[in-house]
C-alpha cells in the first residue's frame, strides 16, 4: 500500500482521530488542575449546590436566572453531588461533550467534504484553543452548544438524504432519523439562546424550501416538535420570573466587533480567519456558479452569516442597551466556519490537481499550507498557553485564605456574605459550598446582607465575635464603627478581613 492510501486508510484516520482526542483529553485535565473559575462558573455552584434539589434548580432559571437555559447545568448536577469535590470531575461534562462535538465535526467534514477535509477538520479541533481551553472547560453551556450544533446539522443532513432519496428502498432509517433530529434540536434549543437562535433561522431556511418544492415536507417536524417542546419552558419562565430581559451588560456592536468575533471562535488566528474569509466567498462563487444553492456548504456559510446578521442589527440598532454581541456566545457556529475552511481547502488542492502544471503547482500549495498549518499550530500553542493561564477570577485565593486561618469554624468568627443582587447571592452560596464546605470547613456562623453594611452585623452579635470575614466585591463595603479595624483585604480576590482592635 502506498504513503498516500495508508495516510487516506480508514484504519489510519480513525487511530488519528483516537490520537488526537487523547491528547485534548490530556489538555482538558491538565487545565482542570491549574484553573481558576469565574463569576459565571461559580453562579453554576449556587444553582447545583449540596442543599439544593432539581427542582430547586429549576426554580433558580425560571426566575432569576431567565436569561440562561437549565440543561447544561442538570447534566453536571449528578457530577457535583455524586463526585468528590475537584475541579476536574465538575468539568468532566464539559471536556466529554467538547471530545464527543470535535470527534462527530471531524466524522461529518469526512462525510461531506472527503478524507482530506476530514483531516483538515482534526488539525484544527486539535490545535484550536476554541475547543479544550475555551469551551470544553469551562463550567457553562457553552460544550452542550457545540455539541448540539454538530449533532443536529449532522442529524438533519442525514434526514434530508433519507428524505430526499427516490426510492423507498433507501428511505430505510426515516423513523429513527426523525426522531434523533428532534433529539439533537431539543438538546441545541435548550442549550443556549444562541441555539434557539440557530434552530429558529434553520427552521426558517428549511421552510422556505419547502414551500418552493425543494423539500419533503417532513424535514419540518423535528422543528415543530422541538419548539414545541421548548415553547413549554420559555413560556413557564417569562410569566414566572421578575428579572426584566430588556437591558444586559453588553456594549453595542461596531463594524470591528464583527470581525474581532469571528477571530475570537477561530482562536485568534489571523491565518483560519482569513481562509475562512476566502472560504466565504468560494462558496458563493460556486454555488452561483452552478446554480446549487441546496447544499450543506451553502448553509455553513449562511447559517454563520445569518446569526451573526441578526444579532448585530438586533444590539447595535434595535436594543443597543440590551445588546447580545459576546464573543463566545458564537460559539454555536464554530462547526460551521470549520466546515467552510476544510471544504475551501479540499477544493483548493483539487483544483490545483486539475490543472496542466500541476506536479509543481501541487507540490507549491502543499508547501504553502504545511508552512502556513506549522505557523497557526504555533500561533494556537501559544494562544492555548495565554488561554490556559491568563485567569480572570480567583475565588479560591480568599477560600484558601480561609482554611490556612484555620477559625473559620470557631464561635467567635463570622462569615459574612455581602451580595449585590439575587444572583450575586446564589453565587455567593455556591463559593461557600464548594470552596469551604465541601472540603470538610463549615463556618460556625454565616450572615448575607445585600447592602455592604457591617455596622448591623457587629451590633448583632455583641462582644462575641473577634473575626469578621467578608466575601464580596470590597468596593461594596460600608462599616462605620471602631470596634473593628480591617487587617487584610483582597480587591481582586474579593476577601476583607476585620479583626477586633
């Protein structure tokens, strides 16, 4: 067997693909020891946190936590409670579905593009601090997102051979089809808005097709089950929170952010921003070309371009107060923009194949996208570092603080809770029970205010108390008395210590 048949070998490709994925499991698990959490992750503590129930949990989203869908954290519910209290095994959903999105991207991009443009797919998953760094440990939505954006293109592109094929015969797996679509819509709705979003503008999409005789009907139903299916929640949660939804802490968009966006979910990489780009307008080319607007590249590069489109007008004119133009939340569309490139790149070296000089030709591209793919792996290795230890929250420094004390479970000291809002507060509870409690410290006293004013507290508790420790943004701090003096204080690590004078 030639180098060449070996390499393109399924026995070759699927022991690369095993190869790769031990590796991003290796990277997952040495960023899982070295990690600090941020605000949001630690919210995800409060809403999953030792005293709380799924119902409970379930409360928390449909009021104060409207603005973020509950599945990602009912799946690491069991993990929190069932395992010990360490930072990989609460990532490990995160790392197993991020390993479980790239290996199923990589599958399809061999599927539709070829062997090569499945290889491309791998390079890039594997080297992309997108996948591992970014999204598959991090204790948010953000893996499920992925995740359920490759299952369900992957799954409706599989519905429409199956309903798209003249003869019964090859209409075998209809059913099953059918029914793993809906599966992977509810799994991409529930996941993130985002999802919605992606579901909503498929959706519309595949309904315009039908409409012009270019679909079978019944590539609508997984549609209509699964916004059925999540109508049900989202309607139960709008009449039952609150929160107002009108206005979040998002700047409007420029013309620039778009561009800073699509180089953020393509990890930085000027080179994989720019093939995209090139993979943009190869596609439309073509697809105008041949008058073939009915294919699945088309709809990589218009889903991307239609998500990216709506929630700009929607931030930068419609509501720039209430804007949703944050980088990860585009995400969703990574598997879409690396499908793009892999299939530009495929049809680069096939072009390049066809024509009259072809031998130096080919062996010129190859030599450009060997030197160029080493200049990106570099490029992401370094970036993956960046990523990997630039830490934005340390909410273990004040913890760790804590437990060196050694008091915190003595009667003369108070662990004080100071919270802006109700979020703030279940973030709060879940740094107590994760960082403290679950490793075996349990304050003797807790107290949570809102406010920031310790006077009431200090007059409560009278000449018993010799330590105060509070936890909380120290900007949001007011004490006026002088029985206390602040003997430590962490601005970044968001921990004040009072001892009695």
């Amino acid at each position: 067997m030639k180098i060449k048949e070996k390499i393109l070998s399924d026995k070759t490709f699927n022991i690369s693909i095993c190869i790769a994925m031990a590796l991003m499991l290796g990277l997952g698990i040495f960023i899982s020891t070295i990690k600090e959490f941020w605000y949001d992750e630690v919210a995800i503590f409060g809403y999953i946190r030792s005293d709380i129930s799924i119902f409970d949990m379930f409360h928390y989203y449909a009021t104060i936590e409207v603005t973020n869908l509950p599945l990602y954290t009912l799946i690491a519910y069991p993990f929190y409670h069932l395992l010990p209290a360490s930072d990989f095994w609460v990532l490990l959903p995160s790392i197993i579905m991020s390993i479980a999105a790239c290996v199923l991207l990589v599958k399809f991009a061999d599927k539709i593009v070829g062997r090569v443009g499945g290889y491309i797919t791998l390079f890039i998953v594997l080297l992309s601090r997108t996948m591992m760094a970014k999204v598959g440990t991090c204790l948010r939505a953000y893996s499920l997102m992925v995740l359920g954006s490759v299952f369900f293109i992957f799954m409706l592109y599989k519905l429409y051979e199956i309903t798209s094929a003249d003869k019964e015969s090859k209409k075998s797996g209809l059913t099953s089809a059918m029914i793993l679509t809906t599966v992977a819509g509810i799994l991409l709705a529930f996941s993130h808005y985002f999802g919605v979003l992606f579901m909503a503008l498929t959706g519309l999409g595949v309904l315009v097709f039908i409409l012009i005789k270019r679909m079978n009907a019944k590539m609508f139903i997984p549609f209509v089950i699964s916004g059925l299916v999540f109508a049900v929640w989202f309607i139960y949660a709008i009449t039952t929170t609150d929160k107002d939804v009108s206005s979040f802490w998002i700047a409007p968009p420029t013309l620039l952010s778009v561009a800073d966006m699509f180089g953020y979910v393509l990890s930085g990489s000027i080179v994989l921003l720019a093939i995209w780009g090139m993979s943009v307008v190869y596609t439309i080319v073509k697809a105008i070309v041949t008058k073939d607007f009915l294919n699945i590249h088309v709809f990589n590069v218009a889903i991307a371009l239609a998500i990216t489109g709506v929630i700009f007008i929607y931030s930068a004119y419609i509501n720039p107060g209430g804007g949703l133009f944050e980088g990860r939340y585009f995400f969703v569309i990574f598997p879409n923009m690396v499908l793009s490139i892999a299939y530009y790149l495929d049809g680069l070296i096939k072009l390049i194949g066809k024509l009259k000089d072809k031998k130096v030709l080919y062996y010129t591209l190859i030599t450009v996208l060997t030197v160029g793919f080493i200049g990106t792996a570099l490029d992401l290795i370094d970036k993956n570092e960046d990523a990997v230890y630039y830490q934005y929250d340390r909410y273990n420094f004040f913890a760790e603080y804590i437990i060196k004390a050694g008091d915190i479970e003595n009667d003369d000291v108070i662990l004080v809770l100071n919270s802006y809002d109700e979020v703030g507060k279940v973030t709060q509870e879940g740094w107590l029970d994760y960082y403290l409690i679950r490793q075996g410290y349990t304050p003797n006293r807790v107290v949570e205010v809102d406010d920031g004013d310790l006077d009431d507290i200090v007059e409560d508790y009278g000449d018993g108390i010799r330590r105060i420790y509070v936890f909380g943004d120290t900007d949001h701090f007011d004490y006026d008395g002088d029985e206390f003096e602040i003997t430590d204080q962490f601005s970044y690590e968001k921990g004040t210590v009072m001892d009695r004078k």
